[in-house]
C-alpha cells in the first residue's frame, strides 16, 4: 500500500464515509427521523460519482490493496451504476420509510455498506477481495430484506435471502477453495492458463463450477433463482429495486472479468453450460411472470428473465488479448451489450419501483395489477411514466431497453451468422421470442392503467402526494429511460446515447 | 477431462450415499423395537427441564454476546501487524492500522451512543 | 433545407407535448377552451406539410437531405440516428403531412365535445411524428423506431375509449400481432447488419452493388440464401404492421378506434409502412427472386381473400378495412414485382380515396347517432349530399373507373403483374382481376346500401341525420377532388403520358442508367385491351351491385339460400381468427398458466424437490428441529442446479 494506491480508493471513499457519519451523528438512544442522515447518504454517492467524474476517462488502471482491487473502466462504470442505484434507493427510501414509520439511520448505514461491497466486488481482481465484497454486499442486503421488521413478509425475505445467500456463499467459498489448491494462486490471471494443465484440471473445473453457481445465484439465474421471487417481494419496495439492479451490476462485472479470463483459453464445456443456463433461465423468468398477480412478484420474475437475457451476452463474449498480456474487450459487442442493459435496466427499474413505492400500502398491498386498474387516469404522471417504464423493460425501440436489448441480440447473431455453429443465432431467436412472451405482461400493465376503469374505492384511496425524494428519482428514471434510449448528445453535456456508449467502449479497454 | 477421473468420481459420491441409506434401512429392518414407557422418557441421567428449552431471551444477552465477537475478533488482527511491524516501511504502516482502530471506534461510539451496552 | 427537414418531425413532437400538458392541466380542472386545443393541434401538421412543400420545391434532381447525430454504437461502427431525404421519401412525406393536415382539421369537427379532445390530439400528433421518423429514417433502426412508434400510437388511439372493454381489447390485439412481426423484423434486421456491416440505407445500398455475393451465400437456415432470409423475415414485419395473410386480422378490429384514426393510420398511412420499407429495401429484394415470388404472392392472395370478405360484412367501417387489406394487398403485388414506384403511386391514390371513403364513413355514422350497420342505413343520398358525392366519387375511384385515381394506379400494378417476365405473373393478374371485381362490387354495395333506396334507420335515428359541420365537408371535398385527378400525375405512355410520378420516384431508387427491375414485355395493344378488359370488369361489378342491392334487395338473400355455406364461410372471415385463437392464442395461455407455471415451476420442481426433500427428512429423521418451510425448498433445487452445472461441465 503507498500513498499512490489511495488516490485510487477515492470513489470508495464516499460511501465508506458517509457511513461512518451516519453512524456518529445517527447514533443515539432515541429513535426518530433525522433529515441530515439521507443527506449525508446523498454526499456519499454524489462523492463517489464526483470521483468517477474526475476520473473518467481512465488512462490504464489504478491498484490498490496489493492488487487486490483495480480501479479501471469497468471499476468506474460499475462505481457510476451502483452509486446511481445507491441514490436513487436513498430518495426513494425517505419517503417510504416515513410513512411505514421506520426512518432510522442504520437503513442508510445499510445501503451504503451494500453499494461498498457491490464496487468492491466490481473492482476486484482476487477472490479474496471479491468475497469481501460479496459478503459486505451481501450481509447488509440481508439486514435491509426484513427491516420492516413488523411485517412478516419482510422478515420472511430476510430470512429466506439470509439461509440461501449463506448456502451460496459456502459454494462460492468452497469453490475458491478448490482453485486456490488447482492453481495456487487467488489471483484471476493464474486462472485461465491453468485449466490448460491436464492435472489439475478436475479441481478448477469443479471449483469454476462452485463460482460459477455462486454468480447465479447473486444474479438470480436458473436453477438458482428460487429465492428470488420470495425475497423481493417481501423487501422493502425500494431495496427490491437497490438489489435487483445493484446487485446484478457488481456481479455481471464481476463475471466478466473472471470470464474474461477464462475464455482467452477458449473453454468451450462453459459456454455451454451457460447457453442452456440463459436458456432456462429466460423461459422460467417469462413464463412466471406471466402468472403473477402482484405487479412487484412480476417484476421479480421478469428481473430474473433478464439476468438469463444479460447470459446471453456472456455466451458470446469474446475477447483480445493485447500487448504484455492486456486484456481488451472494447471490441466485444456483448460485452458492451451487458454493461448498457445494466444501465438501461437500472434507471428503468429503479423508476418502476420508485412509483411501487409510492402506490405501495401498509403491509405490502395495493401492487396487485387490479389496484393499478384506470390509475393512468387519476394520476396522469405517474402513469405516463409506468408505462414508458413498463415498455423499456419490454424492450420497445425508442427506450433504454431497446438498445440493451438490440446490443445484446445483435451480439449473439453476431457471434453465430457466418460460422457452422448455428447456436448462437438459435439462442438470440429463442431470446426474442422469449422477449415477445415478456411484452405480454408488461402491456397488463399499460391495459390496467390506461384500459380499465378506475375502481370503486379509488375516490377513497387519497394517497399522499408523492415526496420530493421519490418524485426526484421517478422523474431522473424517465428522462435517463428516454435520453439513454435516444437522446443524441447536442449540448455536450456527456448524456446521452453516444457518450454512454463511448464509456461502456473505454471501460472495457483494460480488463488486465 | 478423463473418463475414468468421472467414474471414480461418482463411484465415490454414490457409496457416499448409500452407505447412510443402508445403515439405516438396515437398522430399522433388523432392530428390535420394544418400546415401552420409560424409553420414550428424557434420558436417564438428565434432569427434567423446568421450562422449555426454547423460550425466549432477552435480546440483551444476543446483543453483548455479538459485539463481544465483533469487537475481539477484531482485534485479533493487531497480532499479525505487531509481528510485520518491524519490517515495515514505517509511518503508512502504523497510519492504516491507526485507520483501522479509528473504524472499530467508530463502531464502539455507535454502539455506546446507542446503548446496546447499557443493561436497564 | 436540412433545418426544415429536422423542424418537421419536432413540430409534431412539440405539438403532442403541448396537447399532452393541456390535457393534464385539464384533468387538474383548469379550463381549456377546445378551441385553443384544436389550433394548436393543427398547426403542427399543417406547417408541417408547408414546410414539406417548400422542401419539394427547392429540392434538386437526385438530391438526398441528410441530417443526424451518432446514436448506437456496434461492432466498431456507429449506428447514425438521423433523416435523409430523398424522392420516395419526400411522396411519403406529402401523403403524410398533407393527408394527416387534413385529418387533423377534420377531427377538430369529430371529436368535438369528447372528453379526452386534447389528448386525442396529443396521440394523433405523436403518431405522426413517429410516422415522419419511420418515412425520413436513414436507417433501418430508426425506420425501426418509427416503426414501433406508430404501432404504439395506434394502439393508444384504437383504444381510445378505453371504458370499453371491447375496444381496448382489439387495441391489444392489434399491438400483439404487430409483435409477432416485428419480431420477424429485428431479426431479418440483425442478419443484414451482421453480412453487411450497416443499417444505414445509402450505406446498404452501396454494400449490396459493390460485393452481392455477401449476401447470396447460405444463411444456414433451409438452405436459403441471407438475402431471402433477411427480405422474408422482414417481410414478416410488413406482413404485421400492413395487415398481410397471415397477420391480417387485427386491421378489422382497428376500427374500435374513432373514424379519423382509422383514416388517417389504418387507411392512408401506417399500414402502407411495410410497402415502404419493401420499397426502400427494394435493392436488396432484387438479390432474392424467392422472396419476391413470396411478397407478390401473399399481396395477391391478399388481395382477393379480403375482396371476398369485403362483399359480405354488414359494418360499413369493416368493410372499409378489409377494402384496406385488399388494396394493400395490391401494392405488395406491385413491390413484389420490383415496380415501386407503381406500389407507391397506388398507396398516394389509395391514401386519398380511402382517407374519404373513412371520413365520409365517419360523417355518415356522425349522422346516424353511432350507427354502423348498413343493414340500417339507406337514402342517405338527399340529406347528406356532399358526403354522398364525394364518397361516391372516391368509390367510383377505387373500383378502377376511368379517369379517376384507381384506374391509372391498380390498372398499373395489373400490367406489370400481366407483363412481368416471372413465370407466376398470370396467376398475380387473374387473382388482381378478381380482386378487380370484388372491389367494384363491394365499392358499389356500400355506396347503394347506405345512399341509395328507403331509409331503414328507426324513427329517431331518422329525425337526427343532418349533413356534417363544414370542417368535415370541406375535407371530404378536398380529398375527393384528390382522389378524383391524381392519377394524372402518372398517366402512363400508352395512353400518351409521361408517367411523371413514376420517374420522380424512380430516380431516387434507381442508380444513374440503371433500369426498372419490372422490365416490361408486350405491346402496346395488349396493354390497351387489358385496360379496357379491366374497365369492363369494373363496371360488371358495379352492375351486379346495382341489380343486388338497388334493383332487387331481394336477390342476394337467394344467393345466400343456395350456397349457405359458403356465405357463412366467408362472412365469417373464413375463421380465421378462430383458428389463431384455437390454436394459437389459447394453447398459449394455457401453456403459461396451467402447464408451465402450476405444473413446471410449482407442482414439477417442487413436487420432485418436495419429495427429495422428505426423502432428506426422512433420512435426517429428528435432525431437523426447526421448520423451516420452503427454504429447504430453495436450497434443494440450488443443489440439484449445482449437481446439473458439474456435470454438464465435467462431461
């Protein structure tokens, strides 16, 4: 550790901080709402996005720890997403803690802790440092599941998320075991070149195996998404969101640089393994959902049919390897792929729950698709802006998500057209197919607001207005879902499609 | 991967299921059951519990007894830097640990503000 | 001139974002006068086509317009997002703004008093922006764009009056079918972005010159080329989004929607979307004789299937939309054949004719207090004169009676069909001569059943027919003088013109000294008895019309009597939509609801997983003291899913 090694822990820093200051100002025997412990939540994530800022555009890459995380492209962009989300779960989380009651400061303490450990994760180079990532992640996420602690849903998602999370991390312990005695080493880099050796090639195939059913378990993908549907329906509405799309940044990441790794030693047993996990996971996701009856467990559902759309692009991914070993995957259109839909997916469902959170009741009611019937008429905004939500997870052209959407197919046609094997471009059919079934549900809930009458006790309803925080992020969603779907940068201001593209480009220039 | 590895593999992982099964099939097909009143009763040297063994505590002895481990095990990491301590370049060295003594009394300050450690 | 061409479309996108705040600032009880509503929602389109005009008129021979920004970034070239404008487009354009003018001024009349007036306009502002997107698109992507954006409008518009269940649910219908293509459409796109490098059509254009064979080798996929594949799948997309067989049958149920839209994006604009695209990807087409043969051949097939049904509906808005279907049916005919700009000049005249025929319907049923059914209609003629008229004149129009629009634009697509040298040419005409028939005879049935004879309506229906405020007479004036002399625009060599339309359009898609792909074969002789053949069968229609519905109302019911199945058959639009919703529809719901949900997710997974897990229970006997519930669940399906990834990475 020298002193050059901190200047790269800066963005780090931010919610590290703020942590700490909520802790020191919050800490205190009575319990009520103070106004200055989400503000300092807020300069958290805005010091975080204020270095990323600073930092971008990155020449090469920053260690820190020894090498144990690497402050690169893909680090800042994973910083940007997860400080994004971070924020955006902060705003939403005043308001709707306000009316359940339950404003404490250890709520923020908790979503900053959990944004440190999905960077973390993002930025790490070794196992070690991505368990410590993950278990940060992961132990304050399991806290944040029940904190509506009155409620037994809430408690239920706690404990579910808490007994299954542990199992996948033993797996993912038990993995890094197994690589540790194959290779020898924590690091990613030692990884690729020794699955080559023929004799302790059983141990870090199995080991891979562990990882790799670690990762689908944080990302929600079949056989492992189980637990998903359970736990994001008891959450609080907000940290459904934070986890749906936090989460899924910090491991996508990190999968792309262990994969990254792994695929210059072209291991082709694992593409396939994936190919069907993207496969079954799109179809499970999509068909589930269509069944459900609470717009929060369809958003469930559809969160893991687009992990397995997001697998596709791992699928494909290919990469180059550059002068003394670099690896670049700024060609990699699938690549560049995963990280916009995490974007698109980001602000788009961040907004979708921002307005669950709001039309949300005591106890977890009022999300059934029959309690959104005609509300596109009582509240004009709020259902303008569902369903522009509603049509970016769809993946309508126009929106973030198509975008996302059309990278990722594209890659994998890409990938398949032109060569024997006709898989790829099988699966990118399969996977817009497999979009047209999740239309079907998304549009239930366009025909609930805009095709049903309002109903009966409606009148009676009298919701409370919408809070600044949550009308701040509804209103953030809706410009980022459009702007990042079409918005040409005119002002050169850096927002839009184009500057975002060029940044998803640079981050992936400099994966080792 | 060779064949072979596979089928020592799963040789393994299937007698390593079955041996369970067996003992027990075994045991509940050639062990005698004659149950009476006192095999069903606690065991004998035991005491009759007062109250059941599931009741519920206070929180309060949950509380002391995980910022007991918290805050030990922490400390724990102060052996391995005494050791290196020599060796080392000197100021940086001492400044992450003072970093890492002030988070851990970050942490005591909450939870003495907070207090958990106050038994009333 | 490029500031125009951008100016156009945002005209329209500030119009629909000022409607839409009026129409919250309505619902917040704010007054707003309809008429400041009407003024603003008009001027968009209106300026749009002035603007349109003056772009026409300053725009140099064989120039391209061309205005963008970067937009997506794949493989290692930018995707633009921009406009270019060139002749096809710039007709698009005036049918667009200038027909869309029109509606619009009409719909102030139409709609008035209804609740929703701002935000209908909003919709209908917003649908065409989106429809200028897709026309001035300088690549398929944001043709793509457009594309969906209009589907979406027309959904919002079709189910407008959304207290009706019915209504919103052929809005559904509509959009879920257009799905189905578009699907076919994204995918055809990816394929020739993934042989070509490029969406951008300048750019397509001189990749498919340069290097062909890129796009002649096998696709993998049956064998057939990436040139068939690519058109058909996104043929598909037309086939959804211009109500082709098979994805036809949402266009009748559009008419949910109020009269104007139906006009304006289910008669003269957005179903013609996919003759546009076809014509636009017309180079690449030209690779692939396979997929023309398929789009001549489904525009044909078309063409005659909705003719027949046509004759037997009794809604005067359904007959209309299956005459839609019919005579798109026809420009696909025609752009299958390699002819555009004869595809084309059919879509401006049909756009004119038919605009008037939905308007006119829209005045009647105006009239009639909502009434649609022509089995309750009749002498209309006296009370409802210039809606008569110019209903009967863009009737006349569209049944192909000299010289009136139709008759230059279908009477071309026949000769091209009859001339083209492919083999199937015969078939195409035989069934367009039918088709010919079919027209005139529902064309004439519509007009004597409404207009002519006694009145059938019930007293107080009777007591309220009045003929329409002026802002809809003097729109239907103006579109059936339209559709009365356009077609000179394109009086072909045989009859001495100089089939100006047909060049215009053509120097934009043709390379310097390239020919039409339709080369022509025949004489001029044949040419002319073949016209004469086709007035003929014209005007026998609107004879066996006359005797049925005007001389003896008595005769069709015979008919009907002799051959009752066949009648039932057709009226019910030979099951069709019964048949999707048997085989397709309900199988799916099922699939999704009883099979694969209850039975896969809850009863498959955890019945197999239950039973491990009590075979696990019963193993570990008291070992398991706490209840746990379904976790165990969860973590036993982890396991098995861990055991499937090793051995799927082991083997």
């Amino acid at each position: 550790m020298t002193w050059e090694d901190t200047k790269s822990l800066m963005p780090l820093l931010g919610p590290f901080l703020a942590a700490l200051a909520i802790l020191v100002v919050g800490g205190r025997k009575e319990r009520g709402p103070n106004p200055l412990l989400p503000l300092l939540a807020l300069a958290g994530f805005g010091w975080t996005l204020v270095g990323v800022g600073c930092l971008w555009p990155l020449e090469g890459a920053h260690d820190a720890f020894a090498g144990g995380l690497r402050l690169d492209g893909l680090g800042l962009v994973v910083a940007l997403l997860v400080s994004l989300g971070g924020a955006a779960c902060t705003l939403l989380s005043v308001d709707y803690l306000k009316r359940r009651g339950r404003n404490l400061p250890e709520f923020y303490v908790l979503v900053l802790f959990s944004a440190l450990g999905m960077m973390v994760m993002g930025m790490s180079t070794n196992w070690l440092s991505l368990l410590l990532g993950l278990e940060t992640m992961s132990l304050a996420l399991y806290v944040l599941c029940g904190f509506l602690r009155d409620e037994t849903r809430s408690v239920e998602s706690s404990i579910k998320y808490f007994l299954t999370g542990s199992f996948a991390s033993g797996l993912f312990l038990f993995g890094m075991g197994l690589l540790y005695g194959g290779t020898g080493s924590f690091e990613f880099r030692d990884l690729g070149g020794a699955m080559l050796d023929a004799q302790s090639q059983p141990l870090i195939v199995v080991g891979v195996g562990f990882l790799l059913a670690g990762f689908l378990f944080k990302i929600g993908a079949a056989p492992l998404h189980m637990w998903l549907p359970d736990v994001y329906e008891g959450a609080p509405t907000p940290i459904t969101g934070f986890m749906a799309t936090g989460v899924k940044v910090a491991a996508f990441a990190a999968v792309i640089r262990v994969l990254s790794e792994i695929y210059q030693h072209e291991h082709v047993g694992l593409r396939d393994v994936l190919w069907w996990i993207a496969l079954i996971t799109m179809i499970v996701g999509n068909v589930a959902a269509l069944a459900q009856t609470s717009v929060k467990r369809m958003l469930a559902y559809s969160s893991i049919a687009h992990a397995g759309y997001l697998t596709i692009a791992l699928v494909v991914m290919r990469g180059a390897v550059g002068e003394n070993g670099a690896i670049d995957f700024s060609g990699s259109l699938a690549a560049r792929a995963i990280l916009y839909y995490l974007l698109a997916y980001l602000v788009a469902n961040m907004g979708a729950f921002g307005v669950l959170s709001y039309l949300e009741k005591q106890g977890g009611k009022g999300l059934a698709y029959e309690d959104l019937a005609g509300l596109g008429f009582k509240h004009r905004f709020l259902g303008l802006v569902l369903s522009v939500f509603a049509l970016s997870l769809a993946g309508i052209p126009g929106t973030a998500g198509f975008v996302g959407k059309f990278l990722v197919f594209g890659s994998a046609v890409d990938a398949g057209v032109g060569t024997a094997d006709s898989s790829f471009v099988l699966l990118a059919v399969l996977g817009i197919l497999n979009s047209l079934v999740g239309l079907y549900y998304y549009l239930r809930v366009l025909i609930q607001l805009y095709a049903k009458p309002l109903a009966e006790d409606a009148s009676t309803r009298g919701a409370p207005l919408v809070g600044m925080g949550t009308g701040l992020v509804i209103v953030a969603s809706f410009i980022g879902t459009l702007w990042w779907g079409f918005g040409a940068d005119f002002l050169n201001l850096g927002f839009g499609v184009e500057p975002a593209m060029r940044m998803m480009q640079g981050a992936l220039a400099t994966l080792r | 991967m060779e064949p072979s590895v596979l089928v020592s593999l799963l040789i393994v992982l299937g007698l390593a299921a079955a041996i369970p099964v067996v003992m027990v099939i075994l045991g509940r097909a050639f062990g005698p059951k004659r149950p009476t009143e006192v095999k069903y009763s606690v065991y004998e040297c035991g005491l009759e519990p007062p109250v059941d063994a599931r009741r519920r505590f206070t929180v309060k002895f949950y509380e002391v007894a995980v910022l007991f481990v918290v805050f030990d095990v922490e400390v724990a990491f102060l052996f391995p830097w005494a050791l290196l301590f020599k060796k080392s370049s000197g100021f940086l060295f001492f400044g992450e640990m003072i970093v890492f003594l002030g988070i851990l009394g970050v942490g005591l300050f909450y939870v003495i503000k907070r207090g958990a450690l106050e038994w009333e | 001139m490029e500031t125009l061409v951008v100016l156009i479309p945002l005209l329209l996108l500030a119009g629909s974002a000022i409607s839409g705040i009026l129409a919250l600032a309505k619902t917040r009880g704010h007054e707003v006068p309809d008429r400041a509503i009407s003024w603003i929602a008009c001027t968009g389109p209106v300026l749009a086509f002035l603007f349109t005009v003056l772009i026409f008129n300053n725009m140099g021979e064989g120039q391209v317009l061309v205005a963008g920004y970067d937009w997506i970034l794949a493989g290692g070239a930018w995707i633009k997002a921009g406009f270019a404008v060139d002749h096809l487009t710039m007709v698009m354009l005036m049918v667009v703004t200038g027909v869309g003018s029109l509606i619009h001024v009409y719909s102030t009349g139409y709609m008035k008093g209804d609740g929703g007036y701002a935000r209908y306009f909003c919709y209908l502002n917003l649908f065409m922006f989106f429809m200028l997107v897709l026309v001035m698109a300088n690549s398929l992507l944001l043709l793509f764009v457009g594309w969906e954006g209009v589907g979406l409008c027309s959904y919002l518009l079709i189910g407008f009056w959304w207290a009706d269940e019915a209504k919103a649910r052929a809005g559904m219908k509509a959009f879920l079918v257009n799905r189905i293509g578009d699907a076919g459409f994204l995918l055809g796109m990816l394929a020739i972005y993934k042989t070509a490098g490029t969406l951008n059509f300048q750019d397509l254009r001189t990749f498919v010159a340069g290097n062909p064979e890129a796009f002649l080798q096998g696709s993998g996929f049956f064998g057939v080329s990436l040139a068939t594949a690519s058109c058909l799948l996104l043929f598909l997309g037309a086939t959804g989004k211009s109500a082709q067989i098979p994805l036809y049958v949402w266009l009748p149920d559009a008419m949910a929607g109020p009269t104007p839209v139906s006009a304006l994006i289910h008669a003269a604009t957005m179903v013609t979307a996919g003759v546009y695209m076809i014509g636009r990807m017309n180079f690449l087409y030209a690779l692939s004789p396979t997929s023309m043969i398929v789009v001549s051949l489904v525009g044909a097939l078309t063409a005659f299937f909705a003719g027949t049904i046509a004759m037997t509906q009794f809604d005067i808005k359904k007959v209309l939309a299956y005459s839609t279907v019919s005579q798109l049916g026809y420009m696909f005919i025609a752009a299958g054949l390699g002819a555009v700009s004869v595809a084309v000049f059919h879509l401006v005249a049909h756009a004119f004719f038919k605009a008037c025929l939905f308007l006119g319907s829209g005045s009647v049923i105006h009239a009639m207090d909502g009434e649609q059914d022509m089995r309750k209609m009749g002498g209309l003629q006296r009370k409802m004169p210039i809606t008569f008229i110019t209903m009967a004149v863009s009737a006349l129009a569209m049944a192909g009676i000299p010289p009136l629009a139709g008759f230059f634009s279908k009477d071309e697509i026949l000769w091209k069909a009859f001339s083209s040298e492919l083999g199937h040419g015969w078939f195409l005409w035989l069934l367009g001569i039918a088709a010919a028939f079919c027209t005139a005879v529902y064309m004439g049935r519509l007009i004597f059943m409404t207009f002519f004879g006694s009145c059938r309506a019930d007293e107080k229906t009777r007591a309220h027919i009045h003929e329409s405020p002026k802002s809809m007479t003097g729109v239907l004036a103006v579109l059936g003088v339209g559709a009365a002399v356009i077609g000179f625009l394109n009086v072909p060599h045989f009859l001495g013109g100089h089939a100006a339309f047909s060049h215009y359009v053509d120097s934009a898609l043709m390379a310097a000294g390239e020919e039409p792909l339709a080369a022509e074969t025949g004489s001029v002789a044949v040419e002319l008895s073949l016209a004469l053949l086709s007035v003929m069968v014209a005007f026998a229609g609107l004879m066996l019309a006359w005797r049925w519905w005007v001389k003896d109302p008595s005769l069709p019911a015979t008919y009907v009597d002799r051959y009752p199945e066949v009648y039932e058959l057709v009226h019910d639009k030979y099951r069709v939509d019964e048949f999707y919703q048997g085989a397709i529809v309900e199988p799916l719901e099922n699939v999704a609801d009883g099979t694969l949900y209850k039975a896969i997710d809850r009863k498959g997974v955890d019945g197999a997983v239950n039973g491990m897990a009590r075979a696990f229970r019963w193993l570990g006997a008291r070992l398991a003291s706490a209840e746990t519930g379904n976790v165990r669940t969860y973590v036993a399906v982890m396991i098995a899913g861990i055991l499937l990834v090793m051995l799927s990475l082991l083997t």
